[in-house]
C-alpha cells in the first residue's frame, strides 16, 4: 500500500526538519500534507475493493432446468432468458437436464465455476428433500451453492383420470381402500414436492397406493390420460391447462387456500385432511462461492423481470405466484422446508440411492 509505505519517509523528512530548526508553522503544514496523502490513498483502496473484480457478463448464460421442458421450472428459465438477453446483450441458454429429483442438473451447477455463467433453477425437492431421501448426495443441497432469489411458487394439485370415475378426494379414498395397491400416482421425479405430496396423502389417510417416478410431465401426463396410472400429483401451473379443456379431473389443491386462478377447486384440507400442505417453489441459484458484486446484480436482474407487470401476470395466469427476494431470505427459507420434509421423508421410510 503506496500510502502507509511511505509514513517512514515522512517520519524521517519530519524529524530532520525539526534538527534543521524549521518552524513549527512549517513542521504543521508537512504534517497535514502527510495525513491528506495517507487518507486520499486509502480512500482510493476502499473505492477499489468496492468495484468488481471482473467485468459480467462477457459470455452466454447457462440456465440449468432439472426436469423436462413444459413444467414451472421451465416456464420461469425461459422468462428470465427472454428478458435477461435483451437486458444484458449475451446470450441466454436454457439447459433441461432431467433425472434423479434434480440431482442431475444440480450436480452439474454445483461443480461448476462460480462465475455467473452456470445458474440453477433450484426446487423444494432438490435443496430441502433429497438430502433426507437419498443415502448419499455427490453435492450438499444448500452449502453448495449461492442463493440468488426466491422466483415463484406455485399449488400442487391432485389430478386423475376422467375414467376412474372419481369426483372427490372422498371418493379417491374409499376406492383406494378397497384396491390396496392396486391404485398408482405419478410425479416427475423421485424427491420431488410432487411425490412427497402423495406420500403425504398415504400417510394421513391410510391408504396404500404405488408410486410411479417420471422424469417430468411431458412423460407423465400421457400416461395419465391413457390410464396407466391412476392419478398424478403435478404443479397447477402445468395441469392447468388440461383441467380447464376437462380432459383430466382435478380433486384438490395442496395449499391451505384455494387457488386464485382456479377457484373452483377445492383444497384437500377442507376434504378432511386438516393441515395438508405441499406448495412447489422455485428459486435462482449458483455455485458456491459466486462472488458478492455477481450476486447482487442477478438480484436486482430477477427482482426487475419478475416485477415487470407483463412478466407477472403471464405467470399468474399460469397458476405461478412470483415474489422475489433477497438472498438472505431464500437460505432462511430453505432451512425451515429441509426440516419440515425431513420429518416427511423419515415417517415415509423412503430411502435412495442416486
């Protein structure tokens, strides 16, 4: 540092000045000069450390989407990609890499560099259920990455097909009673809030009912809709659609209140299943050790796209809920969801290996 290296110096020009006889108004004078180049230096320095060791972005974006294109975490990928490409002038590259509740795509990310150029659309199942579900995890699901923002969340919903000839929860129930394992539902992914969903319901109800694991929807909805399984637990935002044209009936929604944008369908809880909760969410995450000036700045990139009013209600429509946040939120977030799904995942008994 320029600025203290050179006290000795002035130390020494002091003390000679004083042997030399020299004034004291003079001896003052040198004296204040030396304090404004000491405090003009370190005043420099901090501006410095201040302003980011690189200059971002330079390159395409990778966004990572853990299961197949058409779900939620797809939908909020290519919205941020849209967006960010005009706002930022680089490319914007959506990156779907199905298997394992996410563990594939979040592997990826997690050992990636942590530059801003590799990003994760993180889920409720990949950062607060599979440390509990899977034996043994090639990442931690949280201290390997940097949390970037909350982006939306959105109800899960019970659906099933049209020729079980079922209408309500009740009905689904008294059925499944009589065919113990006779009965399936899907999700897209082993881990997922999806399938904690309907290990939820096996467990206040009693019923036995077989789980079938799909990479993502786009896999999962044909089968439904041909009858080779049952029912389906899938985000609101993807079923939506479906339910609307009355291809698929849908039973009830997983959030304590009715959906907005689906009104007409009833929550499980008030089907008798007091407490029954299981919201999908989403958030924006890097690789640890992001630096804080690239963090801040996907922050504030998230923030403005998500609150841009067109932005918002194409998502709302959607049955996607979008609420930005902060970083420190987000991790707080996460903490309270990895100990409520533990608990889910250990009365379960369900245990994997990746």
């Amino acid at each position: 540092m320029a600025g203290i290296g050179c006290v000795p110096v002035l130390v020494s020009k002091f003390l000679a000045l004083l042997s030399m006889g020299f004034s004291k108004k003079l001896l003052h004078l040198v004296i204040g000069l030396a304090s404004l180049i000491l405090i003009t230096t370190a005043q420099a320095q901090t501006k410095s450390l201040d302003k980011p060791n690189i200059a971002w972005p330079k390159q395409a974006i990778r966004i990572v989407v853990t299961f197949t294109p058409g779900g939620a975490p797809d939908i909020l990928a290519r919205v941020l990609a849209e967006n960010w490409q005009q706002t930022l002038g680089v490319p914007i590259v959506v990156d779907n890499r199905p298997g394992y509740g996410g563990n594939i795509g979040a592997d990826l990310v997690a050992k990636s560099e942590p530059d801003g150029y590799t990003l994760l659309i993180g889920t409720v199942g990949i950062h607060t259920i599979n440390g509990a579900l899977y034996e043994k995890m090639s990442f931690h699901p949280i201290d390997d990455f940097t949390p970037i923002s909350f982006l939306a969340s959105t109800p899960n919903v019970l659906v099933v097909n049209k020729r079980l000839g079922v209408n309500n929860l009740h009905e689904l129930i008294e059925l499944a009673k009589t065919k113990p394992n006779e009965l399936t539902f899907g999700s897209s992914g082993v881990g997922t809030s999806l399938h904690m969903s309907g290990e939820l319901l096996k467990e206040m109800t009693g019923v036995q009912i077989r789980h079938i694991p799909y990479k993502g929807r786009a896999q999962s909805l044909p089968d439904l809709l041909s009858g080779r399984i049952s029912m389906l637990f899938d985000n609101l935002s993807s079923s939506l659609p479906l339910i609307k044209a009355g291809e698929i009936q849908a039973l009830g929604v997983t959030t304590l209140k009715r959906s907005p944008v689906a009104p007409e369908i009833p929550t499980m809880a008030e089907q008798g299943l007091p407490g029954f909760e299981a919201t999908s969410w989403f958030s924006l995450m890097a690789p640890a050790n992001l630096p804080s000036s690239i963090q801040k700045r996907l922050n504030t990139l998230t923030r403005e796209t998500l609150n841009i009013p067109e932005v918002r209600k194409k998502l709302l429509t959607s049955g996607l809920d979008p609420a930005p946040g902060s970083p420190e939120d987000l991790s707080k977030l996460m903490q309270v969801e990895s100990n409520k799904w533990g608990r889910v995942v250990y009365k379960s008994g369900a245990k994997l290996e990746q």
